[in-house]
C-alpha cells in the first residue's frame, strides 16, 4: 500500500530514511489499528516459522503429521467413490470371497484383512480420524483451562491462586494411567468421554502450573502496568494482555497433550477397557483376542496399528521440541 | 528450612486427605456395588441380600460410610482383598510392591544414567546429524505403544533367540523342587543388593578423595571386590540357582524400559546442557584453557544435572503407574498387574490399596525433590 492511494492526505509523505522501518516497507502512520496488528502478527508469525524450519526434527514431525492428516482426509473419499461400503466398512464390513480370515495382503486389501474379515487398511484410515479428533478436543480442553486458569491465578495471586494450584498438586500426584485404568473398569468410558478426562487432568494439572509461572513473568511487564495507567480493567487485561503472551506456550503443551491423549487411548483399548467403534488401540486389541498377538507370520494384523501409534505420536512430540526452542529464547542456536 | 519443611508436610498431609477423598467419591460413585456381587447367585431370597448388605454397611448413609473408610484407612487396614480372598489387602501389597519397586527402581537408575550421558554428548554436539538421529530414534522409542514394543522384545530376544524367558516371575519347574518359597529368595536378593550399592557409594566417596589418576582403578576394584563377595555369599547359601532365575526373569522387563524411557531425560539434559552452556563461567573456563572433556563433563554436566535429579525423584514416585502397561505384557506379578486384575474384576478393597499405596509414594517423593532441590541448588532459600 503506497501513500497515493491512501485517503488520508494530511499525513505528509515522509522520507523514507527517516522511518524505523526496513527499506521496502510502508510506514504504518496512517494505516488502521487492526492492520498494523494483523502486519505484527505475519510479522511475528514469518520470524517464528524461520526459526522452526531451522530445526530439521520439527519439520520431519510437520511431514509426518501431515501424511496422516492426508490418510484422515482421504478415508471418506474413498469409502465414497473406490471402496464398496460392504466390504470395506471399518467396523461392520466383511470380505465374503475370501475362505480364510486374517488374510495376506493382496491386491483388494493392501494389508490384508483382520480377523473378523474386515480390511485393515480402512480400518487404519478411519483410526486416524479417531486419533486425530481425540488428540484435538483433549489439546484443546487442556489449553482453555490451563491458559486461563493459568492467567488469572498469576493476576490475582492470592487465594485463587493457592486454591488452583493445590489441585494441581493434586492431580499431578495422582497416577494417570492408573486412575483411568480404574475408572474405565468402573465406568463405561467412550470416546469423548475420554477426551474430556485426559483434558480436564491435564489442564487442571502439570500445563497450568507451568503456565502460570510464564504468566507470572508476563504480569511484571511494564506493558501491564501502562495498560492499567491507561484504564483497563482487570478482564481487559488479562484476556488483551496476558493471555495473547501466553499462546506461544499453549501451543506447545497442545502437542503434548496430542501424544500423550493418542498413547493413553491406545493403552486403555489395548486393555479391552474402552467403550468404541474403532480405533489404532481397538485394531491391537482385536488381534490379541484372536490370538495373534505374537504370531508373526501375521504381522499385517499388529504392525500397522501399533507403528501408527508410534509414529504419529512420536511426530507430535518432535513438533513440540522444535516449538519449544521457538517459545523458550534460551536454547535457540543464536 | 525447619519452618519450610513443617509447612511442606503439613500440606502432604491436607493433600493426602483429599487424594483419599477423591479415591473414596471415584469408586463410589460407580454403578453398583459390593452387594451386586450376590445378585449372580440366584438361591439368596432379597431378605438374605439385604442382611449382607447391612452387614457389609452398605445401607449406611455415604458420609459415615466415609468417616467409617478413613478411619480405617488411616490404622493401614484396606480390607480384605476379593480375589485373593483370605489375604488382607494389606499382605498383598506388602508381597507384590517390592517386586514392582526393583524392577523399575533399576530400570529408572538405569535410563537416567544412560539418558544423561547421551544428553551431554548431544548438547556439546549441537545440530550434527548425530544429534538429528539420535533425537528422532530417541523419541520413536519414548513414544512407542509400550504394549507392542514389549511384545517384539519378548518376540525377538526370548522367542527367537530364546535368551530370556518370556515372562513371569519365576520357572515353575526348576522352582518345583525348591526347599525354599519365592518370596524368601527375593527377599534375600534384595538385602543384599541394597547391601551391596551402600557398600559401593560409601567406597565411590572415600575413593573421591584420592587423586585423579588413582580413582578410576580404586572404584573399579572395589566394584570387583563387592560384587566377588555377592556371588560368593549367594554360592554358599545354596539357593543361588533360584536367585539366578529370578535375576534373569528380571533382565528382559528392565531392558525394554531403559531403552524407552533414557529419551526423556537425554532431551532434558540437553535442553539444560544447553542453557548452561551460556553462562559465563563456561566462557572462563574456555579462557582458561581447560580441555573439551573437563568443561562439559566437570562445569556443564554438573550444573545442569539438578532438574535431571528432580525428574529422576519424580519418576521415582511413578513407578507403580507405569508399572501396569509394562507387568501386564511381561506378567511380572507387581503392584500394576494387581491393580489391572483387581479392577477387571471390581475387587474395589484391592483397587483402593493400591491405588492409596501409589499415592502415599508420589507425594514422599514430591517432598523429597522439594527438600533435595534446596539441598542442591543454594540459590534456592526456604525462608
């Protein structure tokens, strides 16, 4: 954007060398507040990816998790237009021309089938989608409870405070693994029901503890103190303020949050504990009530699922490290 | 410090009352209870179901249930455990925790270890392909789906090349003539291992004060010397044969786990390493002319090993959460497979032992790191 075509003809046209701007750049004087904010951001947003595609680890986990994003998408298109939805149904379909069940890879079903006659390869799709979806809504509830509760027990010390952090505390001392083992023999668990658990565990838990210390650190700033002379409020700053300087930090414990919702829910299928239609855990449970678990000369029945599980989860912790030297200034290489 | 640590257990205390609490409303608030169990057996008439549920108080309001709960709970009496039925809850941990606790005491000793020796190299290398490798292979394995990593170890080391056996605590039948049970041979091992590693570290801190080219020789004959004297005991007692058993039912389970968990603390080594690496006192040293070797190992390594020393002591306190996953595949009957068997058939005493025992431990051990973190860093003050 040029100065000509810009209606405000009151601002003189400043030479160029006296601007703080890098050559190239227009001057922001004159230019409404929300693109000056949406400018900063992209800028932000461009030294910021520069500084994750340093690191090749971060770009292998983008790669992986991007070819499961694409195994996610491409499952509906194929069960639309390729595959015939008897057959090739995840849960309910069979494969009648073949005499035996599990059979070899072939040409029909590229891993095979599973036990109960189904095909492994759609099955392994629509796990995807079950993996993906999972790790999002925990991700997700983990980061709005955390960030927030995070943010207000820093602003408003105190009795907040004491009260949020000795639940986390709490549950930071409770077994994880264990107590859903429990809870899921004791009650009938499914899908979102789990996403909500491990969220609500990890957002009141480790993730606000180490959020909150970051929003300490944010609360001293002198930004603060000149947003509160200018008169906002108390919400004003703390949702304007505090919590945008908090993202960066979400962000990074989403990742984790991924990999360790994706691995709890392959633990508690593995162990026939969930209540689900299907899923990477479910795939390996089959197997192991079949009695195939350590035959293998039927490797298409485990290997698939299990190095899926492995992978993707592998992909979002290595996202997480590499964002975690964009978050934290001290282990970058500069 | 007094005044901290007062306050700090004091805390423990409350957190320990609501971790009871929260345990209590989580089993009772399930569908059902005890008294479901004498709804299989179609010859009791509902009077004689209602007599048994009084007498197990389930028609008592909840709160006194309760109040009636942590009283006991608090005297160290869980009840009687369903399905091991006779036996008290509390004789059942106390036989099934020290087998979980050496398994993974040795195999979380072990990965810190390993994890922190690769961790220093890895930062003092920074972005070689050295590093890129063995980050990605290392978070494979920290990641991996534990069940089917465990299996392919079984798989590959005891079913293939059939150097370990494939599970369990012990082999039925070398142990079917034994003059001696299990349980006694176990608890010997572990007196005399820990006998064995107090006698190491009181030699590693007097040998500490030799000088630099007598130590290295000094530990390891002293490493000789006691471990001469462990196989010689065990010779003499006769049972050695069954100790060795045990010892090599041990090998596999503690193996797969090191080469699981030493990533977690090899990436946090680095990442302290890292930030270490920037003060000033690596500069001088630098100046100073002191070699490669000394400066990672003596001034970096040392100061960056205090969150390591904090996470070991954490991972300390969840060895027994772990421990289900890994028990269930290898059938190492510890405290996890207890926990899962218990649950999977609503043994609720069991599970509410277990489960309070897995507790007790996280929060001793919370305290601990917060006393040692004080202790080791004094830039740290109580006050």
């Amino acid at each position: 954007m040029t100065e000509i075509t810009k209606p405000t003809p009151s601002v003189p046209a400043t030479p160029q060398v006296d601007t703080p701007f890098p050559e190239g750049q227009a001057p922001l004087i004159g230019m409404p507040l929300w693109m000056v904010r949406l400018r900063l951001l992209w800028r932000s947003i461009k030294t910021n990816v520069a500084i994750f595609a340093e690191n090749p680890i971060g770009l292998i986990g983008l790669a992986i998790i991007l070819f499961f994003a694409l195994m996610a998408l491409a499952h509906p298109y194929f069960m639309q237009n390729v595959w015939n939805r008897n057959i090739y149904d995840p849960v309910i379909g069979f494969d009648a021309s073949i005499p035996f069940h599990p059979s070899p890879p072939s040409s029909a079903h590229w891993l095979g089938t599973d036990p109960l006659g189904r095909d492994v390869l759609s099955q392994l799709m629509f796990g995807t989608r079950a993996a993906f979806a999972l790790g999002t809504v925990a991700a997700l509830v983990t980061v709005i409870i955390a960030t927030t509760i995070g943010a207000i027990s820093a602003y408003y010390s105190g009795i907040v405070d004491t009260l949020f952090m000795r639940l986390a505390d709490l549950i930071i001392m409770t077994p994880t693994v264990t107590i859903l083992i429990v809870m899921s023999a004791l009650f009938d668990i499914g899908f979102l029901h789990l996403a909500l658990i491990i969220g609500i565990l990890g957002g009141f838990g480790g993730a606000t503890i180490i959020i909150k210390s970051q929003a300490l650190t944010v609360k001293v700033r002198s930004y603060i103190e000149a947003a509160r002379v200018a008169g906002g409020g108390n919400g004003h700053i703390i949702l304007r303020h505090i919590i945008p300087n908090l993202m960066p930090l979400s962000f990074l414990y989403m990742m984790f949050t991924v990999t360790g919702a994706i691995g709890l829910e392959a633990v508690l299928s593995f162990f026939g504990l969930l209540n689900i239609r299907m899923s990477w855990g479910l795939m390996i449970y089959t197997t192991s009530y079949s009695g195939y678990l350590l035959d293998m000369s039927k490797w298409w029945l485990i290997f698939p699922a299990s190095l899926a599980i492995t992978m993707l989860c592998a992909a979002f912790y290595l996202v997480g490290r590499a964002l975690d030297e964009v978050v934290n200034p001290r282990l970058r290489k500069r | 410090m007094k005044r901290f640590l007062m306050r700090r257990i004091s805390q423990n205390i409350l957190t320990f009352f609501l971790f009871l609490t929260m345990i209590y409303v989580l089993v009772d608030a399930q569908p059902g209870d005890f008294g479901n169990l004498y709804l299989n057996d179609p010859r009791l008439t509902p009077s004689q179901r209602a007599v048994l549920r009084a007498r197990l108080g389930l028609d008592r309001p909840v709160l006194e249930r309760y109040v009636t709960w942590v009283a006991n709970a608090v005297q160290g009496d869980f009840g009687v455990s369903f399905s091991n039925y006779p036996r008290t809850v509390l004789n059942v941990i106390a036989e099934r925790a020290p087998r979980t606790i050496v398994l993974f005491l040795t195999a979380t000793i072990l990965s810190y270890y390993v994890g922190f020796m690769a961790g220093k190299v890895l930062a003092w290398r920074r972005g070689g392909i050295l590093e890129y490798s063995t980050t990605v292979g290392g978070v494979t394995l920290y990641t991996v789906f534990l069940p089917w990593f465990g299996l392919m170890m079984i798989w590959f080391f005891a079913f293939t090349l059939k150097l370990f056996p494939i599970g369990k605590f012990v082999d039925p039948v070398l142990w079917r003539r034994a003059p001696v049970d299990a349980n006694f041979v176990f608890h010997r091992l572990l007196i005399t291992a820990a006998i064995a590693s107090i006698l190491f570290l009181v030699w590693t801190a007097i040998s500490a004060r030799l000088n630099q080219s007598q130590r290295g020789p000094a530990r390891l004959i002293g490493l000789g010397v006691i471990l001469l004297a462990v196989v010689g005991y065990w010779l003499s007692t006769g049972v050695g044969r069954y100790a060795l058993d045990i010892v090599h039912h041990l090998v596999l389970p503690i193996l797969t786990l090191t080469l699981v968990n030493f990533a977690g603390t090899m990436l946090l080594t680095r990442n302290t390493m890292l930030e270490t690496l920037r003060e000033d006192y690596i500069m001088s040293a630098r100046a100073k002319g002191i070699s490669d070797r000394d400066i990672r190992d003596k001034h970096a390594a040392r100061n960056a090993m205090l969150p390591v020393v904090t996470a070991f002591v954490l991972a300390v306190a969840f060895v027994l959460d772990g421990g289900v996953i890994t028990e269930t595949i290898f059938s190492w009957p510890g405290m996890g497979l207890t926990l899962l068997q218990a649950a999977q058939v609503e043994d609720i005493p069991m599970v509410i032992g277990a489960l309070v025992f897995t507790g007790l431990m996280a929060l001793t051990a919370h305290l601990v790191a917060d006393v040692l973190y004080a202790f080791l860093d004094p830039r740290i003050r109580y006050s």
